[in-house]
C-alpha cells in the first residue's frame, strides 16, 4: 500500500473508531444513569485519544518470556482491542486467567480506570494481559481518553446511587497518566509496588 493510500485508511479507521467512543459512551451513560450527555460534555476533548498498533513475537522455551503485555488495567476511559486470529489475550477473573479468543469481526470492549472512578467502583476496570502463543501476533487498540487537565473523581451521582461513601480521591488525569506510564515502562521490582488506580482507593 503506498503512504499516501495508507494514511488516508488510518484517517478513515481513527475516524470511525471516534464514532465508536462517542456511541459507547452515550451507551455507557445510560447504564451509569447520569443525566443525559453528561460523559460527552465531560470528556468533549479529543486531543489524547491514541490508536496503536502492537506486535508480539512467538513465544520462545526460554523462562520468563511466556508474557508478552504484563497485567495491568488500562488508564483509559474505554478501550477498544482489535486481534488477529492468534490469541493470547486473558482477562482476569475471580483469580483465574480466562482467553479472550478472536472472534472475527469482533472488537474487545475494555472499561478503563476513569470510568472505575467516575462510577465509584461500579463499572470495573478488568485487569488483563497478553501471553505469547507459537505464531507471531498483531493487535490494535484506541484508547479514548480524556483530556490531562481534567479532575477525575467519583461522581456524586454514583455515591448517592449505591448509598455509600466514595471509593477513591479525586486526581488530575495528567498525573495519574504520568504515573502510570512510568510504571509500565519501568516497572518495579516487586509487582505488587506497580502503580494502579488502587492508589487513590480510600
Ligand atoms: O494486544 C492486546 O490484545 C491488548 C493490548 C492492551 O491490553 C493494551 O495495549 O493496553
Ligand atoms: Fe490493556
């Protein structure tokens, strides 16, 4: 495909996938039973949104390379994931790895942490991550996101919805993303001192 053939395709795709996150959003401010177009006017910035493409490579016999995409939960505020036919993406549940498997023509839908907040822990960010399989594997996702300088909190709604107390403290995106990343990049040595949204949990 030539340049210019294929930037006109991704400027097609991200274009559709921002009707995607529009559509799911409105859907999803329905079920959180906020007033109606509440998320659209909170996040009506479209400047972070980011769409990636991810390769893996096969998985190999030698120990400790079994992970291609350690756990985590995405900082986003919907997640979509597009994967070929190879699989390898688990979610987890009640303690246990469960396989996404490919289904064509489908696409993953990934509640993320602002959304965790902003429901006060209703709407749950699923931890999930990618296990190399034999063959080579591409993916794709589109993270909508929200703009840096907003505050992210529990929405008074939720709390007088499920009659209790908020779950987290609230935080600047900006911030939290910085952390974020820094913590997927450079993870620590203890897993379990990786930085997550659990460190606004009160
Ligand atoms: O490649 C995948 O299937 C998932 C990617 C993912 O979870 C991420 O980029 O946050
Ligand atoms: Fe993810």
């Amino acid at each position: 495909m030539s340049r210019p053939v294929f930037r006109e395709a991704m400027e097609e795709c991200y274009a559709k996938l921002t009707e995607l996150g529009l559509l799911i959003q409105d859907i999803l401010n329905d079920c959180m039973g906020l007033p109606p177009g509440f998320l659209k006017e909170y996040n009506s910035d479209r400047g972070l949104d980011v769409m990636v493409a991810l390769r893996y490579f096969s998985s190999s016999s030698r120990e400790g390379e079994e992970i291609g995409l350690s756990e985590h939960e995405d900082g986003s505020c919907v997640s979509f994931v597009f994967q070929d036919g190879v699989g390898g993406l688990e979610v987890l549940k009640d303690g246990q790895w469960i396989a996404a498997e490919p289904a064509d023509g489908s696409i993953v839908v990934n509640i993320g942490d602002v959304l965790r907040v902003l429901s006060n822990n209703t709407f749950r960010s699923a931890t999930h991550r990618v296990v190399r399989k034999a063959a080579h594997r591409h993916s794709f996702g589109f993270f909508w996101s929200i703009h840096g300088d907003k505050w992210v909190e529990p929405l008074t709604e939720f709390a007088a919805k499920i009659g209790g107390a908020p779950q987290y403290r609230g935080f600047k995106y900006n911030e939290y993303m910085q952390r974020f990343m820094k913590s997927r990049t450079d993870p620590q040595a203890r897993p379990e001192d990786a930085f997550s949204v659990s460190h606004y949990a009160i």
